[in-house]
C-alpha cells in the first residue's frame, strides 16, 4: 500500500498556525505612459469607440496593429477583427495614401 502524500510523523513540519508566515509584498507597478495601454503598445489614435490604431513590439519585430477592442471585466482587450502591419506593409499602405484619397473622392 502506497502512503504517498501522508506524513508519518507529524513533528518534522512547520506549524500550520500560519504564525510567521508573511506573504511577499508586490511591488506597484509602473504607471502607464500617456498614450500607451497596459500591454506597452503605443496608442497612436482611437478610430472609433472600439477601434484603435497602435504601434507594438511582439516578438522582436514592430507592427502597426489597427484592431477592434472589446471590454471584459472593465478592461479593453484586442478582438480578432484586425490587422497588424509590418513595418513594410506600413510604409507601402503609406505611400499610396495620396491615391486612396483620389479614389475615396471620386466615389462619394
């Protein structure tokens, strides 16, 4: 029969009066910088209520992630509506802006 998880002699343990025990204090943490969200993206503007654009670092690269947000518990959080662009991909859609403009212009 196996006795494993039981304790044969009860006097090689400490107290469980939970005297002496102090559980470790957390150290604050920093405030957030203007413009930036808890997760250290730098938030560049709010498109709408829900939407924003924002500039991260995940996994050592750099996107510019233009993304819906939800809330939970009171906290936004990134939806899976959305898109992260590569710093190239940026600098392609950036170059056109000037043709996107002429395009939107003749259709409205």
């Amino acid at each position: 029969m196996s006795f494993r998880g039981k304790r044969k002699d009860g006097d090689d343990h400490a107290s469980d009066d939970g005297e002496g025990h102090v559980p470790p204090k957390k150290a604050p943490k920093p405030s957030a910088a203007v413009g930036s969200d808890d997760s250290g993206d730098i938030v560049i503007c709010d498109i709408s209520k829900n939407r924003r654009v924002s500039v991260r670092n995940w996994n050592g690269k750099i996107w510019v992630d233009i993304r819906e947000f939800y809330i939970k518990d009171g906290k936004p959080l990134p939806g899976k509506k959305g898109i992260s662009l590569s710093v190239d991909q940026w600098n392609v859609l950036r170059d056109h802006v000037a043709e996107i403009d002429k395009a939107l212009a003749e259709n409205t």
